[in-house]
C-alpha cells in the first residue's frame, strides 16, 4: 500500500474535515452552503450525509453570532470549524473573532480554552472585484491569541487543518480558490503538521524567496527559470503566519543576503513589512542588497477584465526584481495563451 | 404526572422561598454597597458596574439555577449574576482589586468574571457580545446530550445590536435550551430608550414576533420575577425550545463607578424616587412582614456582615500577580 495519493487541495481539505469529525464524535462543522450542492467548493462534500446534520450544517447568514456560538461550543469542549467561502463575509464576526475567541485564553487566566478553526478562503479573478477577493492575513496576525496558517498544497492543506482543528487556540485558516483544484502528493490517513514550521521547497545560495499560500505558485514556477539562469533561490513557503517562522528566513538568508518577499496582501502593515523589519531589527548587516517586497498596490482590488490584468503580481515580477538584483539578464519564454484571471484553462467562474 | 407550564401568579410561594430571594437580593445590595463605599480608596482600580438597584433579576440564580448544569453568562454588569449563582466572594473583591487571588488572576477586572466551579461561566464587556457564546453553550448541551440549560444575562442596549437578533433566530432554528434575559434598566450609559429605540415599544412583544416565547416582568415585585424563571426554566425543560425574559429594572448608581450621578439630571427625580420608593427589599419586608421579621432581617445583615468582613481582608492582603507576556499565556 503506497503511502500517498494524488488528489486536489479541494479534496484534501475534505478530507481532512472527514477524518477529524472521525476523530472526535463532539467536532462541529458548519458555514454558509457547507450543506448546498456545491459544498464550498467540493470541501465538504459528503460530510453531512456521513456524519449528520446534527454535526454538519448550513446556517443562517449570521457570521457574527455563529461565530460567537462556535466559541460557546468551543469552550465546552466541542471543537468548530466554521467556513467562510469567502473572507470578506468573515469581517462580520471581527469582534466575536478579535473581542471574545483570541482573548479568554489569556483574560480568563487560562481558565478555558477556544479550539475553534475558523475556514477562510481568498477570491481572485473572474471579476471577484474589491470584496470578494482581500487576503487580510496581515489584520488577523495582529491580534495576540491567535493562529494564522495559509498551506500552499494539498498535503499542507490535510496536514494543517488537522493540526489546526486539534490545536486549543482559534486558528484563522486561509486558503485560496486559486488552489483548490492543484493537486499534489498527500499523505494517507490522520496526519498533522505542527503549526509554525515553515517549510523550505527548494535549496539554494543566491537568494531567498519567501512566500505563502498561491504566491507560493509563483515562486516555484520563478525559481526554475531564475535556476535555468543560474541563479540557485532558496524558496520558503511560510505555511503558518503566526506565529512565524523567522529563524529558518534568517538562517536562509544569512547564506544567501539577498530577500524577496511575496505577499497576497495589501502593502501597507504587511506581514512582507513584518518579516523586512524583524530582518532588520534582528540583524541589520545581514543583507547585501536592499530587501525586495512583491505585494499587492494599495489599491481595491477592481472588477473588469482589463483592470485586473497586470494588477496581480507574478512571477513575472519576480524574475524583473532578480534581472535588477543581480544586473543580468534573464531569459525565459512567456507564456501567452494563459488569460491573467483565471487559475487554469478549465476554470469558468462564476466564483 | 401532570405538567404545569402555565403561568399562575397566584402559586403559592413558600416562606423559605421569600428569605432565600429576600436574602440574596440584600447580600448582593450589601456587597455592592461595600465595593462602592471602598472603592473612594482607590485601591480597586478599573471600572466597575455596580448592580445596586437590580438584584432581583439575579437573586433568583440562587434558588432555581444553583446546579452546575445550568450556566450562566453575563455582560458588563456582571457583579449580581455571579454571586446569585453561587461565585465566589473573595475571588470576586480579588480580581477587583487586580490580585492574583482573583477569579481571572487580575487579567480580567469587574467585567471579566468567571468561576466555573459553580457554572458561572464568563462576562465580557462589549454589549452583547456573550449572547451568542451562551447560544454555543446550549448547542453543547444537545450535540453532548448534556442536562441542563444556559441563561445569559444583557441589558436593553444589546436588543440594538445586530448579533442579539442573530442569536434569536439561530436559537429557534435549532431548539437551543437558553433563558435570553434582558434587564431593562432604560439608560445606555446616559442615553434614554428614547434616543434609541421606537416610542411604545414593548421590548418582549417585538421580540416574540420573532418567533421566541416571550415573558414580561415589570420588575417591582422579586418574587414575581422569582415566577417567572420558574415558569422559563420548566418552559425550556420541558418544551425543549428557547425563551425570552425582559424585566424592567432600575439601577441607582451612576453607569460606571461608586456614586450616583443624579446630578447630571439625565434622569427625572419622579422616576429615581418611583423606583427607590418600590425598592426590592423594603416591597418584601413589607409585604412579607411576618416571613422577613426584624430579628430574621438582622440575622442576614450580620451574616453577610462577615462574609464581606473576610473577602475583603483577605483580598486585601493577598498578592499581585506576577506580570509575563510570554507566548505561554496567551496560548493553550
């Protein structure tokens, strides 16, 4: 018996949320359309059907109270996972997230705890327009007494929602619809991934790039042209933004003293700006060359066609940063039948 | 066996039930009095919403809901709640006064209560903000089939926030074994019902609308009120289904703090000394003179005298805690 499978992250994360509501009899799982034809994206499929809709349910469009409710349940014992298809919708529970699940912990001096996961999933392309594509894993970081994981592949994506259901603190869970249907090597059966390891996706000297969740996509894909040019990038893929993985970033780059940080984020108050000034703060000579940001403009995001192209960064971007770092150029061959907003040739929205 | 969930006012009540109302409605007065008389030493130093006016709504905590399986969780105004179900005292003075003897080790202060051993489970600060925790709490109970039921405890602002109506609703859907009891005190702050919700509102009746039981209490009468948890607690028992109380109140304090502020004269005197003259504990001693007599009633005073005597001392002496930021106490 092989001891992985090929499957999407979409499955993945089903099934992820199908061995844990195995593992424990008392997990809760619900959101908006968790029980609908589509279920969020093919995630839960089955699940209701499986385990009940006792345990497995749709809910009303009430963000903020379900989201208080799955703290109720959560400090009783029964873990949650709630699912948000798209983050924008989860702003309505900010002060249930940021006033109640991140603070009893501590306020409560350790009197109960708040294993609540709460499922986010970041918009783009097809016209998803200004709120229905943010990645505010930046606003979620910022709050003490909680966790924000962003996996970048199937396997992570299994491995960490485990993780993340079976942790004793609220978790923000971020994925993004650009992943759902990559498929990748994931490892059979109950498996966790400890929350704040990042992981190091491909070895090298020259420089390092780090990224998280999609942008992760785009940094391989840059890393085998910048190799083909000789240029050996070490890339790390953050899996967990809080807490952070700096020690394996400084020691990367106290080999290589070059950075580029990619971030799904708005510029401003970004994590990229997070780990540029710990970088600093930590060891400011470590750095021969200015550290290098690729993040969204500051700017919502808009709707039409035309205006979305060239408004995401790519990889593209990459390899223009690196043809300035290095003062060389970098041939690759563009590819130019892939329309800018959509993840893969099959994809037809609506969203 | 015969069910009885009517709602009969002329039930009889017991003398015993008369002292243990009578009884926790001025231990709750006199404790409060104590914090506000102390607090002028500056020792207690965070805010604090002192329930002086409002103890009936809670006195009957300690005789129906005493259990463990019924929990309870509050709001801002929490000081009443907790010690109707039992709290412990000395815990309470404690995390007033930030010491690490306090029910949240000085974290938290008067709005961040708990005391889980007697099933009071929290307060928090932002209005409104536990009424849906206390909606998951029930949800617990059915997915753990757990006796019992939950009651959360605000005040008519909540009714203007949006997740107030939110929780209804999901309640309903869902047969949640929740008491929702909503303390009309009338003032937000400064603000009167007036400014902020419709003129002739009946709180309970729109409510109901929603598709909610709803019960109203106009406050006056403690053993009323005593009635009509009675009457909430079997409704939820037996019917399985989730239940709203408003009951009028008034608190004679100012919102926030020790004194009272009728200088401010955002209140109008007729209405301060309507309530004061219908004050909980003078209506039952008058109405009940023979169960609460003056030998009973000193009895109480001096019991509570002592309790206070020692939680206070106690708290007084006991240490502050030591301070750390570590990743370790902020997460499990």
């Amino acid at each position: 018996m092989p001891k992985f499978k090929y499957i999407t992250y979409a499955e993945a994360i089903n099934e992820a949320l199908d061995l844990s509501l195995k593992k424990d009899p008392n997990l809760l799982c619900y959101g908006l359309g968790v029980s609908d034809p589509k279920e969020v994206f093919n995630t839960t499929k089955n699940l209701q059907k499986k385990y009940s809709s006792e345990r497995v349910f749709d809910i009303p469009c009430s963000e903020n109270a379900l989201t208080g409710v799955g703290i109720g349940c959560a400090i009783k014992k029964c873990r949650v996972v709630m699912t948000h298809q798209r983050l924008d919708f989860s702003l309505l529970s900010l002060d249930q997230i940021i006033n109640n699940a991140s603070k009893f912990y501590y306020m409560f001096n350790k009197k109960i705890r708040v294993p609540i996961t709460i499922r986010m999933i970041v918009g783009r392309g097809w016209g998803q327009g200004p709120t229905h594509s943010q990645s505010l894993q930046s606003i979620f970081s910022h709050i003490p007494g909680l966790k924000v994981v962003m996996p970048s592949n199937a396997n992570d994506a299994k491995k960490l929602l485990i993780s993340s259901i079976f942790d004793d603190n609220p978790v923000i869970y971020i994925e993004h619809r650009w992943l759902h249907e990559q498929k990748g090597r994931v490892e059979k059966g109950f498996t966790k991934k400890k929350i704040s390891n990042a992981n190091i996706l491909k070895r090298g000297k020259d420089l390092t790039i780090v990224a998280s969740s999609h942008m992760t996509t785009e940094a391989i894909i840059a890393g085998k042209i910048l190799q083909k040019n000789n240029i050996a990038a070490e890339i790390i893929d953050l899996r967990s933004i809080k807490p952070l993985d700096f020690k394996k970033i400084e020691k990367s780059i106290s080999k290589t003293k070059r950075l580029i940080i990619l971030d799904s984020g708005f510029s401003f108050g970004s994590i990229a700006n997070e780990i540029i000034s710990s970088v600093h703060i930590r060891s400011y000579k470590l750095l021969k060359h200015q550290p290098i940001k690729i993040s969204m403009p500051d700017c919502p995001v808009p709707t039409g066609f035309s205006l979305t192209k060239n408004f995401y960064p790519d990889y593209k971007r990459i390899i223009f940063e690196c043809e300035k770092m290095f003062s060389k150029k970098i041939s690759y061959e563009k590819n130019k039948n892939q329309l800018h907003d959509v993840p893969n040739k099959e994809y037809l929205g609506p969203f | 066996m015969v069910i009885i969930i009517g709602l009969s006012l002329k039930m009889k009540i017991s003398a015993k039930i008369v002292s243990q109302i009578y009884y926790q409605i001025l231990r709750i007065r006199e404790i409060e009095s104590r914090i506000s008389k102390e607090y002028t030493e500056w020792k207690m130093r965070c805010p604090v919403h002192l329930s002086i006016g409002q103890e009936s709504v809670a006195a009957p905590l300690s005789v129906l809901f005493k259990n463990k399986k019924y929990e309870v969780l509050s709001g801002h105004r929490a000081h009443a709640h907790y010690l109707g179900k039992g709290g412990n005292l000395f815990k309470l003075i404690s995390e007033i006064m930030g010491k690490s003897t306090g029910c949240s080790g000085g974290r938290g202060g008067s709005m961040h209560l708990i005391d889980k051993d007697v099933g009071f489970l929290l307060s928090t600060a932002i209005v409104a903000n536990s009424i849906p925790v206390a909606a998951g709490v029930a949800l617990s109970k059915k997915i753990k089939k757990e006796k019992g039921l939950a009651l959360v405890f605000f005040g008519d602002g909540a009714i203007e926030e949006g997740v107030f109506y939110e929780t209804i609703n999901f309640s309903i859907i869902k047969n949640l074994p929740i008491i929702f009891i909503c303390e009309n005190n009338k003032y937000s702050v400064y603000s009167n019902l007036d400014v902020r919700q419709p003129k002739n509102r009946k709180i309970h009746k729109m409510v109901e609308k929603i598709g909610i039981k709803s019960v109203f209490s106009n406050g006056l009468n403690a053993i009323e009120i005593y009635q009509k948890f009675l009457y909430a607690k079997n409704y939820v028992e037996r019917k399985n289904k989730p239940i709203f109380l408003e009951i009028n109140t008034y608190r004679y304090l100012e919102h926030c703090g020790p004194f009272d502020d009728d200088n401010l004269k955002y209140r109008p005197k007729k209405e301060i000394d309507f309530w004061k003259k219908n004050d909980p504990l003078t209506f039952l001693e008058k109405k009940y003179d023979k169960i609460l007599n003056k030998k009973k009633i000193n009895n109480y005073k001096n019991k509570i005298s002592n309790e206070i005597n020692l939680s206070f001392n106690k708290a007084k002496r006991s240490k502050y805690p030591k301070s750390s930021i570590k990743d370790k106490e902020i997460y499990a």
